[in-house]
C-alpha cells in the first residue's frame, strides 16, 4: 500500500497565552462568569494529516421482495439473492468475501382500512476485496444481468485505527513545534502537556465515473484493468494546552 504523511508546517491557532506577571494577586471570578485559564498555559490547535491510497474495494448490495404475500416476499427476495451469489462466484469472488449484514420484514399498512396490504423483505450484502481490477468486470456484469440491487462502490483502509493515529501523531507533533515556539519567543520553556482533545476524520474514497455510471444504470465505457480511486485523507484536529514555567 502507498502511504505518504504529510506534515503542514507554520503556526496554528493559538487561542491563548497567559504570561504569570508575579504580582502575588488573587482574581476574584463573579458568579456566574467563566474562571480565568491557567496563568501558566498555552494552548495550540493544529490539524494532523494522514494520507494513503486505498487498500480495500466495498461493494454494497440491497436485495428487496415485496408482495401482498409474506412467502411470496420472501420468494423474491431469495431468488434475488441467488442470482447475485451466483453471479459473484462466475467473478470469482469467495463466501469469505461476501457479508450479509441485515435481515428485515416490514409489513406495509393501510391505516384507514386497518389491514396489511403487503410485505417487504429485505437484505444487505456487503462484498469486500483488494484486487481492484475486478471491479469493472464486476459492474459490467450486474449491468448485463440486470441486477438492479448493486447500491454502490466505495474505497476504505483496511487498516483504518492505524491512519487515524498516524493523523494524530502528525497533529500532535505540530501543535508540540508551535508551543515551543512560542514560548520560546516570550522568554518560557513547555513543562509538559496538560491536556488535550481529539477530532478526527475520515472520509471515503470517491467513486469512479465508471462505477457511479453503472450504480445508475447509464451506459459506461468498458471495464478497464486499471482501476485508481483517490487517495483517501485522514485528519486530527488536536487542541492542546501545555504547561509553561512560572
């Protein structure tokens, strides 16, 4: 897997600096007001990065049956879902590879007549892999069949808690550089890290133009060997208040 970090240099925010004046004096907080920060604080937010192509290919399926027959429902449903275990085994895709995540049935009322007037069975499939050449022929092939249950392609990180840390190292180390140097600047030096809170995120990989063309039904151009989503960006946002000497 092709991993760059990148690191994002200059100075964060700094949403406060309070410099100890010696002069002995207690505040005195009205009631009802926010206490003063620490004296003897500085606080830096930054934003770590973590960025990395994409090791894992998600394909999802919903496979639906609906009749005013709960068995029949369910007949369709079944049916649906041998077609599509069927066509995932002519690609070459294992059992391993393929999850059913949801079962549900929900009846459909007409609350004026107080009855049922049909049933609705549903399932969920979710197909994960690594070789990305396989997901144009995947396409062309549920297109072909007609198989209107492909919902859509995403790209994810195997490994996704090991980027997230990455990202916050990355953000951690800055917020760390620009404390220093700031506190350098006003004659100080950083006893050590308070505390400090944690935001990340991680959005997926886009979909190709192929994959979106065919989870619509629009034509697409045929499946290529070569198959490169965009590389999928992790970010920490860290706010860290460090401790300075009196």
């Amino acid at each position: 897997m092709r991993t760059r970090s990148t690191m994002r240099t200059g100075m964060g925010l700094v949403t406060g600096l309070a410099l100890a004046l010696g002069l002995g004096l207690a505040a005195q907080v009205p009631e009802g007001t926010a206490p003063a920060p620490d004296a003897n604080t500085i606080t830096i937010a930054s934003q770590g990065h973590f960025e990395a192509a994409p090791d894992t290919a998600v394909v999802n399926w919903e496979i639906t049956g609906e009749n005013s027959s709960l068995k029949a429902a369910y007949a369709q449903a079944q049916s649906q879902a041998e077609q599509v275990r069927a066509l995932l085994t002519r690609q070459g895709f294992t059992p391993q590879q393929a999850h059913w995540t949801s079962y549900q049935v929900q009846p459909q009322w007409d609350y004026k007549a107080h009855r049922v007037t049909s049933y609705s069975v549903s399932t969920s499939l979710r197909l994960e892999f690594t070789d990305f050449q396989k997901i144009g022929p995947l396409l062309d092939a549920a297109g072909s069949a007609g198989l209107t249950a492909l919902r859509g392609v995403s790209f994810e990180l195997k490994d996704m808690d090991a980027a997230r840390a990455a990202a916050i190292a990355d953000g951690y180390r800055q917020t760390h550089q620009e404390a220093a140097a700031l506190a350098a600047a006003a004659g100080r030096h950083i006893l050590g890290l308070s505390h400090a809170s944690i935001d990340v995120a991680a959005p997926f990989a886009p979909v190709p133009m192929m994959a979106r063309a065919m989870v619509a039904g629009a034509a697409a151009p045929p499946p290529t060997a070569s198959f490169t989503p965009q590389d999928i960006t992790v970010t920490a946002r860290i706010t860290a208040v460090y401790r300075l000497n009196p």
